[in-house]
C-alpha cells in the first residue's frame, strides 16, 4: 500500500454543503506534492460543530483503491 499525507480545513459551512449532498468530493494536495480527490464520506468520522480540520495519512493500492484514513495531527 502506498501512503499520502494531506492538511484539511472545512469550516462548518463548508462541510454543510458536503452534508447537503451539493458535494460529495474533497479536493486534496498531498504532502508529496500530488493532488488527491477524497470521497466526503470517509471523512465523516472526523467533522466536528467546527467542520474538519488536521493532518491526514492515507493509505492506497497501486490502482487507486482507498485503504485507511487516520489522523495524525
């Protein structure tokens, strides 16, 4: 599995319009320099009243396939 490193900040208005289905990607540039489309979806776990905010790792297949999010900051 490769990994990716990647910042978010979504203040709450910004994750209500994930929320409201009017989106359903985030738009990522890694740490590595490369940009990533993140389904909104395995980021729920992380939004707050605040919206999302932190450093991520990922992990993904060779093909592209999406293993785990943690955060690691």
């Amino acid at each position: 599995m490769n990994k990716a490193v990647f910042s978010i900040s979504l203040n709450s208005q910004s994750v209500m319009q994930y929320y409201q289905g009017k989106k359903n990607r985030v738009q990522v540039q890694t740490r590595q320099g490369f940009n990533m489309s993140i389904p909104y979806d395995i980021l729920l776990k992380f939004v707050t009243r605040e919206g999302i905010y932190g450093t991520f790792e990922i992990s993904y297949s060779s093909d592209g396939k999406l293993g785990e999010l943690r955060r690691v900051s």
